[in-house]
C-alpha cells in the first residue's frame, strides 16, 4: 500500500513529519554515529543568539519522576561561530535545517539575528524560542503575554520570507491566545510546547537539585499537558503545529497528531534512544498501513470528541 | 573514535563485597578501541523509571569483553544489579575522552594513580594499560594510593597489587593504613623530593580531586583527573554535564571526564 508521510509547515516539505527539537540534538554532529540523519523530517538545532553565552554553572540537569529538569542557560557559541563552525556539517544533511533563535534584548537582537539568517540558504526556517524558561533574569517570557508575542512576530515577519514558526510556552493561563497572537502577526507555523517549570530538591543537602533552582520539565511526565495544549491550539488556530513534550515512541507520537500536529519532536527522548526518531518514522508508516490510512494529513486533529 | 548504541549480552555478573558488583558484557566492537577512562551508558531497562541514562567507566577489557565495576546507590543500579548473566542491556560505548598515557617505554614508582572510592573503577583499567607489555621492574614500579572511608570499603587493592603495583592505603577511620585522607598521604609523599611524582593520574569524589589539584599544581607535576558529573545524554548534545575550565566550560561526557588539573576551575 502507498502511504504518504510527506507533511508541510509553511513553505517547508518536509518528507515525513518527524522532526528532532532545540537543545536536544546538540547540532546533529552528536548523533551522526548512531543514526542515518538524512532520513530525519527536519532538525532544529540549539537555540543561538547573537553573542555568544557561557550558560548556568552545573549542576544543570537532574533526573525525575518520568521526565528531567534542565537549566542549560542557552549555552550556544553565538550566531558567526555556529555559521563557520557548526552550520557546514549540517548543510551537508541534506535535511531541512530550522534555526532556533533567542533573544535578551528584544525585539532589536531578534531582528539581527534573522536578518543575518535570513540570507543563508542552508537555513530552511526560523523558530523564535520565546518560550525558554532559563535564559531571563526577568520574571516573564515574550511568549507570556500576547501582545508581546504578537509583536515581535510582526517585526520579524516583515523581514523575512522565510518559514517562520513561534515556540511556545506552556506556562500560561492560555496557550491558545498565544498562538492566536502568534498567527495573527503572520507566523506559519506554532511549535509545542516547550518546558513546564519545575523544581526538584535533594533533601539532604536541603538545596535544589538545579544550580540555578527553577528549571525546565520536559520527558513523559509532561507528555499529557502537551497533549492537551496542542488539541486547544489546533482548535483555535489554521496555522500548522509542531507538536511536542513526552514523545517517546510512536503512539505517544500519534497522540499528537491526533490531536491536531501536523508534525512532531523528539526531544528528551534522543538522550534515552539516539536511534528513537527513525524508530518513530517507521513505527508511522506502519500504523498507516494497518489502518489503511493513505496520508498522514487525514490524522491530524482527528481525535474523536 | 566511533561509539555505537548495542544490544549487550552479560557475560558474568558478580556481587564482590556488600554493594559492590563486577559485571561482563561481550562487545568486541567497544573493546577493540576502548581507552582508559572512557564510560558506557547504560539503559538498565525500557520503561520510563528510571528514565535517562547511566553512565559507568569501563573497568577492563579482555579479549571480546568489557567490565565494568559499580555501587549500588539508587534505583538504576538496583535494577543493574538484578540482571544475570545471559540477559541483554542497551550500552552505548566507548564514551568520553580517556586519559592520556604518554610514550614512555617503562613504568616508574614515579606515575602515581590516586583513587577515592568508587575512583577505583576507571583506573584499574589504566593501570592494566601501563603496565601492559612494559617492563615493570621490582625499584620501578606504579604507585597506587587508595582512599576508603573504612578498611570495609577499600576496593581493588590486591587487583592494583596483581599487576604488580605498589599499593599504599589510607583510611578515614585509620582502620587501614595511613590514618587520614588519601590526599593527605599523597602531600605527604611529594613533600619528599625522592617520591615527588612525575604524573598523576586521579579520580575519585570531587573534594578529593581538587586537593589533587592543589598538590599537583603547587608541586608542578600534571595531573589528570577524572571528574563526574549528573549526564543526561553521555553523548556532547544536552550540555548538562559541564564543568569550568579556563576555556569556559567543557562537557565531561565529551571533552571528559579527564581533564588536565591546570585547566580546571574550582
Ligand atoms: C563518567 C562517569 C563514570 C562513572 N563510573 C562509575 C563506575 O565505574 N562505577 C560506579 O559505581 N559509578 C560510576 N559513576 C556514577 C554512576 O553513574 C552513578 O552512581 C549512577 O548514575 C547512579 O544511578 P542510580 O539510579 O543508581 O542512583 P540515583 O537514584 O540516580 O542517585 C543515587 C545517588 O547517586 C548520586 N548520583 C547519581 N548519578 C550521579 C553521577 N553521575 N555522578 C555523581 N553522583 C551521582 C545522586 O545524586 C544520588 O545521591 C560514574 C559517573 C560518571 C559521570
Ligand atoms: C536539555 C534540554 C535543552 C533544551 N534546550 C532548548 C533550547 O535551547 N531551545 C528550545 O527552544 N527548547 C529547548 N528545550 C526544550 C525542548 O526543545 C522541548 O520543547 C521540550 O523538552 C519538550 O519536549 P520533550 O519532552 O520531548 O523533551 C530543551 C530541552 C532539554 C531537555
Ligand atoms: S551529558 Fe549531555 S552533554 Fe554531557
């Protein structure tokens, strides 16, 4: 039977809808020797920023119930470096490369840092983390209020035609208004949801298992919430949704795209299983074949309610 | 090198003492271009509890096969410690940068490993790799220190002692050895100008690898230390594991875990 994995997010095709997520793929050159990565969807590399940051002291990451916490600080070598030193490695793929950026001082680092992208082919599209939880000393992300979502959006939208697609948090009252906001100004896509924020203390010592105290939630344990605000976004939304938080095989995959992806992201899981995002590909296309699904677009958001 | 993700069968599994377990797997692939100091990373099983990774320092390798040696201090364990022999594992290996081991034709009283509890596991494997194929003469042999809280817990020592190691022991309690810590006993040797090593190679708990650090650095002998730290994919891509070094920081799972003492920022 003929089946089509083959999805579209904005300008992007994408050739099946599994894609690997910021700060969890390193920049690819960390997986070459477990997996074939020209088979992958897309790959988002680490967020980067215009200058370079050294990021959180250690410890960064500990362990939990079903999922981890992270507070890597946005540790990236800066946008020139990664052009001359990471970017030639992942242009040679052969697979859509989307750009994860973040800024402190926006909305003017933002536009910098797209314009410089804007211009390199090898970048396929641009995802604006306005949602990571470790990088402000200020108390709110931009992806906490839809005004300011909203408008930076519209500012970058003005500057490139690129796909553009806007990461959302999950720790808001409402992501559907974010991603509302996000539409509005002209993204082509919303990708969630990235960490929740948690906490976790060592009794002992009586101090927090992370440096820095608060840090991000990410694996299983967050995999229902996920599920959930991707169901309220495609409900709300026409733009398209990278969906992910707790993807570790192909049913927890399918429940995304159940409830309305039309893409999905591996992250924590590439820790546990390098190999998990191809396991995943296969596992699709089998699913599609046993149902007797043609296409991959005829599941998205069919959840029956 | 290339590291790979397999399905590992357990050779032999044995409890030594207490808490303390060897296990075997047969992996030619890893074996064949293992270094000292390298780890492996272990998925003890496919749920999601414990969820992540651990990794483990690869003890020995004989032939087709790798051991490793491990405390059971927590859920991962264990379960590690629950398999028998016959039953398969997803190990990814050879991980991490090893020691460097230098050129030298023989060994010398003069190399010194230094090793606090658990430390003992990565460096049986570089004391193998010294002293293998190189002539160990009775005056001019390695130095092994070895720290324990208690003569309980002392770990390896007629291991180092087999290969033909000088073995020098200190415990917290004195109910071994020297009375103190083992990097008490290390000041006091390299206070004297005729056992003043000529390379250290270190790993143990972190208080212990700084005094390391201290002594190596004042005395000016290199030293290498093997650090740890809470990894989340053993494999350079989540940047968890950092420590700082003059550079910045570094990633114990790729740039590590040994590290030049000099390079280090406590
Ligand atoms: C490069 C490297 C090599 C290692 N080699 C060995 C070895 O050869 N033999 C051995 O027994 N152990 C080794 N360890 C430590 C080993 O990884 C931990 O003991 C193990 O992960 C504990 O898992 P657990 O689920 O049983 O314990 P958990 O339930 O996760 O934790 C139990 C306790 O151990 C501490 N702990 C957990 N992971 C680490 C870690 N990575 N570093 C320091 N403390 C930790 C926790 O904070 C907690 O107090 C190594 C660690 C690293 C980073
Ligand atoms: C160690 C780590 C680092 C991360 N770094 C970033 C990052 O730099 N930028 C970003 O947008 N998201 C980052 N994330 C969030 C993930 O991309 C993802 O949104 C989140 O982990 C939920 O998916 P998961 O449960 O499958 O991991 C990071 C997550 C982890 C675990
Ligand atoms: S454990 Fe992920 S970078 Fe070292």
């Amino acid at each position: 039977m003929k089946t089509n994995l083959s999805v579209e997010i904005g300008k992007l095709k994408l050739k099946n809808p599994v894609m690997v997520s910021s700060g969890t793929f390193g920049y690819a050159e960390e997986f070459k020797d477990f997996i074939d990565l020209s088979k992958l969807g897309a790959i988002v590399t680490k967020t980067i920023t215009l200058k370079p940051r050294r990021g959180n002291p250690a410890p960064r990451t500990c362990e939990t119930s079903a999922g981890m916490l992270n507070s890597i600080g946005l540790e990236n070598p800066g946008i020139e470096v990664f052009i001359q030193e990471k970017l030639p490695f992942l242009k040679k793929l052969g697979v859509p490369i989307i750009m994860s950026v973040a800024s402190e001082e926006e909305p003017e680092e933002f536009l910098e840092l797209v314009a410089r992208l804007d211009i390199i082919e090898a970048v396929a599209a641009i995802e604006l983390n306005i949602s990571c939880p470790n990088v402000r000393e200020k108390a709110s992300l931009i992806a906490q209020d839809p005004e300011a979502t909203y408008k930076i959006v519209q500012e970058v939208r003005k500057i490139t035609n690129k796909t553009l697609i806007t990461k959302l948090s999950p720790n808001v009252t409402s992501i559907a208004d974010i991603a509302q906001s996000a539409e509005d100004a002209g993204s082509d896509a919303v990708s969630l949801i990235n960490t929740l924020a948690g906490m976790s203390i060592d009794i002992k010592q009586r101090k927090p298992k992370i440096s820095v105290g608060i840090a991000g939630l990410s694996g299983p344990a967050i995999r229902p919430i996920a599920v959930k605000m991707v169901w309220e976004v495609f409900n709300k939304v026409k733009i398209p949704i990278i969906g992910m938080g707790g993807i570790i095989d192909t049913a927890s995959a399918l429940e995304f795209i159940l409830a309305g992806a039309t893409a999905v992201s591996i992250g924590t899981a590439n820790f546990i299983n390098p190999k998990i995002s191809l396991e995943i590909i296969s596992g699709l296309k089998k699913y599609l074949i046993e149902n007797k699904i043609g296409d991959v677009n005829e599941l998205v958001g069919s959840v029956k309610i | 090198m290339k590291a790979c993700q397999l399905k590992l069968k357990i050779s032999a599994q044995v409890r030594i003492k207490d808490n303390y377990w060897h296990c075997e797997f047969s992996a030619p692939q890893i074996a064949k271009i293992a270094l000292p100091g390298q780890f492996i990373d272990i998925r003890v099983n496919d749920l999601c509890e414990p969820l992540l990774r651990r990794p483990i320092s690869i003890h020995g390798v004989s032939r087709a096969k790798i051991k490793i040696f491990y405390a059971v201090v927590g859920k991962a364990t264990e379960i590690l410690a629950r398999k028998r022999t016959g039953e398969y594992l997803d190990i990814i290996g050879p991980l991490g940068s090893g020691f460097a081991l230098g050129k030298q034709k023989t060994v010398n009283s003069k190399q010194m490993l230094v090793a606090g509890g658990m430390g003992v596991a990565p460096l049986m494997f570089l004391a193998e790799k010294l002293t293998e194929g190189r002539k160990q003469r009775a005056e001019n042999r390695i130095t092994v220190l070895i720290g324990a809280k208690t003569k309980k817990q002392l770990l390896c020592a007629d291991d180092f002692k087999k290969l033909g190691c000088i073995v020098k022991i200190a415990t917290d309690d004195g109910s071994q050895g020297f009375h103190g810590k083992v990097t008490d006993l290390l000041h006091n040797l390299s206070s004297d100008f005729r056992s003043l090593p000529s390379a250290i190679y270190a790993c143990g708990p972190k208080p212990m690898l700084q005094a390391v650090a201290d002594i190596s650095n004042q005395r000016g002998f290199p030293a290498q230390l093997s650090l740890e730290e809470h990894m989340s994919c053993g494999i350079g891509a989540c940047l968890g594991c950092v420590v700082k070094t003059q550079a910045g920081f570094k990633r114990v799972c790729k740039e590590g875990p040994v590290f030049n003492s000099r390079d280090l920022v406590w």
